[in-house]
C-alpha cells in the first residue's frame, strides 16, 4: 500500500505538471501571436516609410559634442577615435571629449598620442567613477546644442551624424529628445559574434518598429544622439544604474519625451568573442533591466503612456516572466531526463548497447492522430510569421541573409535563446538576492 500510494502522488504530480506546461505554453504562443500580428500590422502601415532612405542633406550644421567614455579600452580606442575623425561633418562644429575613466592600462597615452594634432579632440581623466558618472562630467562642459556618446569599442559610419540631425530637424518636435543608431556587430569572426550578428540585424528592425510606436527603451551606448539642454534638465544620467542607456531612456518616457531610431544611422560594436564575456555583458544588461522595470512600474499598463505603456511595458515583463518559465520548463522535460538518461548509463558502466536493447521506446500511432491540431497549427503560423520577421530584418539592414553563413541559423535558433534565457534566469536569482552589482 505505501508503494501505491507513492506511486500515484508521483502519478499524480506529473500529471499536474504536464497541465501546468500545456497552460504556459499556451500563453506563451498566445503572447507571442498577438505581439507578432500586433507587429505585423504596424510594418505594413508603415511601409511606405519603411522604403525610403535617410536624408544626409543637412542645411545648418548645429555644434555637437561627440563623449568617448574609456575604461581599459587600449585595444579599440584608437579605431573609434578614427571612425570619430572621419565623420561627414565640419571639424569646427563638433568636439569629442574623451572620459579616461581611471583606466589601468594604455588607454590615456594612446589618446593624447592620436589627439595631439587635432584641436577638437581633448582627454580629461579622473579616478573610476562609472560610466554615468563620467557621461555627466562631460554633459557639465560640453557645447553642443546635441551630444552624441560612443564607446570606446565602437566605431561610426561616417554619414551616421548627418542622417541623426538630419532625422531630428524633419521631426521638428520640441518633444524629441533621442536619436538611436541602428547597431551592428563589426566583422564577426567566430560563430559566437556570428549569432550576435544575427540578433542585432533583427533588433534593429524591432527597434525601427518600436519608433513608430514611441516606444524604445533604450538608448544604446555606441552613438545615440541626445539634445542636450532636455538631458541636462532631467539632471543627466542615472549614475547607480548599470544599464544607463535604458534608465534615461525609460525616463524621458516617464516625462512624455520622444525617442526615435534612425534605421540606416549605422555604428558597429566590437561583440563578445566566448562565452564567458558574453555571460557578463548580458547578466548586467538583463540586471540593469530588471531594475529599470522595477523602478518605472508604475509605467506598466497605464494608458497615459501610451503604446508604451500598453504595449512595450507589458511585453517587457510578459517576456521575462514567460522567459524565466520556459527555461524552468525545459529543465522538467529535457535536463532532468537527460540526467536519468545519464544515471541509467552510469548503472549499465556506460554500456551504450545493454542500455539501448534495455530502453523500451513508446511509440502510439494512436498518439499522432490526437495530436493537438491546433497547438501544430499555431508553430506554423508563428514560424511563419518569424521567418518573414527574420527576412525582412536581413532587407531593412540592407544585408543579405546568408551573408555569416547558412549553419550559423542553426546555433541561432536551436540554443542561441535558450542561452540567453538561462543567463536571463540566473540574474533573476542574483537581483532576488539584492546583491550590489557594479558597471564593471
């Protein structure tokens, strides 16, 4: 009896679960359905817009400070000092203020190296103070009606400033207080640069979207341009957060501003090459995010934002709640199995053959024929639906969709998100734990 009833808490049990996967996977191809449609439509009333291109033609030349945070970046800096002095634009109607950010290494004497003959180039150096700290340092005595902030990994096209100004003066909006770039990696070698690629060509075009919606969230560090007088008035940059770029864009959605993607403004950033790199970069992107969430709450789901906050903020956290559960998800039906796999091996000594005759495979033509229609036409329709996303990413980059490679989908699709989720997971944990986590 006591076997029994064993038996049936655990029969029980997994039944249970097996209710509670099928209910979250319905919500989540549900939710991705609507914001899918919801995008869908939003590209084809755009799609006039979407066929032309930037404007260059500028007809004044406003003074623009262009800030060039540094901390440790002896390896790059030089090359986005380059990309900097090659700009389409009057050398007498723009600056770069360099902030050496209390670097260790080489990076100051490289610069003063490179800016020794260029009069609108200066250093200023101080202890490490983090980025935000040392964006508002530079705000305090930068000219510029606008700045601009590139990191020092990061290199811009040269007719990427012209197409920003150009963008912000055909809005004509006193409200429109952030012009984002359209980012790209920059020569991807490995396979792991390779999917980052990929998601950012992707992102771009979501972005582009998310403009006409005004609802972008952040603003990335390599390149987006700012008024300055309007950051200024907010009192400048979070200097807590380690997400920045998003806190400032959060709150200029806070205080009714608009922030707007010029699509072809292109600028390219270096991208983690392995693993553990990328780990770092994304577990303070995600943290950064999650506290940005968290401290904008009040955003979420209320109309007097807007599609911002109908739409954007609900997605948001529908993502990471969805996320965090389909990681969990796939720890139930594929890790925890595949360690009994394991275990089952480990009792034969890893013999691969005993433990194949031994397994007995379960297979119902019964199974195939109730299987849940709905559910396999629904992944069509999403699959559908992502592949003429992915397509049309590739056509709004102006990049061809083989150009990293065929395989590089594989990697892309298979384990590039579940990656992405298990990191996304793990910062849940270390923020649940309130632990105090630095920039750098």
């Amino acid at each position: 009896m006591p076997y029994f009833r064993e038996y049936s808490l655990i029969c029980g049990f997994e039944v249970e679960m097996n209710s509670f996967v099928n209910i979250i996977l319905w919500i989540a191809y549900v939710s991705s359905l609507y914001f899918s449609i919801f995008l869908l439509l939003v590209f084809f009333d755009k799609r006039q817009i979407f066929e032309k291109e930037s404007d260059v033609h500028l007809e004044k030349f406003p003074m623009v400070s262009i800030i060039v945070p540094a901390f440790n970046e002896e390896k790059t800096i030089k090359k986005t000092l380059i990309s900097i002095h090659n700009i389409d634009y009057p050398k007498d109607k723009y600056e770069v203020i360099v902030i050496n950010d209390g670097s260790s290494d080489r990076t100051p004497e490289i610069v003063l190296d490179y800016i020794k003959d260029k009069n609108n180039f200066q250093l200023i150096s101080h202890d490490n103070m983090g980025k935000g700290a040392s964006m508002n340092k530079a705000i305090g005595i930068a000219k510029g009606e606008f700045f601009t902030c590139l990191d020092a990994d990061s290199f811009v096209h040269k007719l990427t400033l012209r197409k920003m100004l150009n963008m912000y003066y055909k809005e004509n909006d006193p409200r429109l207080a952030i012009i984002t770039p359209a980012m790209k990696v920059d020569k991807p070698n490995n396979l792991m640069q390779k999917v980052q690629w990929i998601e950012y060509i992707v992102i771009i075009l979501i972005a582009r979207l998310s403009s006409h919606l005004d609802s972008i969230y952040v603003a990335p560090g390599p390149f987006s341009l700012y008024v300055t007088q309007i950051i200024r008035d907010v009192g400048g940059f979070d200097e807590v957060s380690i997400t920045e770029d998003q806190e400032i864009a959060y709150r200029m959605q806070l205080h009714h501003y608009k922030i707007r993607q010029c699509f072809d403004g292109y600028v390219y950033t270096n991208a983690p090459r392995k693993i553990i790199p990328f780990y770092r970069q994304r577990r303070r992107w995600y943290l950064g995010s999650i506290d940005c969430v968290r401290k904008y709450k009040n955003l979420i789901a209320n109309k007097n934002y807007g599609d911002f906050g109908l739409i954007q903020m609900v997605k948001n956290v529908a993502g990471y709640v969805l996320a965090t559960t389909g990681i969990l998800i796939a720890i139930y039906l594929v890790i925890i199995p595949l360690f009994k796999r394991l275990k089952n091996l480990f009792l034969v000594n890893f013999d691969i053959w005993t433990y194949i005759m031994g397994y007995k495979f379960k297979f119902d033509y019964f199974d195939i024929l109730v299987a849940d229609i709905k559910i396999g036409i629904l992944v069509l329709v999403l699959f559908m639906l992502g592949f003429y996303f992915f397509y049309m990413a590739h056509k709004n980059a102006n990049e061809k969709m083989m150009k990293v490679g065929l395989i590089v989908l594989i990697p892309y699709f298979a384990f590039y998100y579940l990656l992405k989720g298990i990191i996304l997971l793990l910062s849940f944990i270390e923020y649940a734990q309130g632990k105090k986590i630095k920039w750098r």
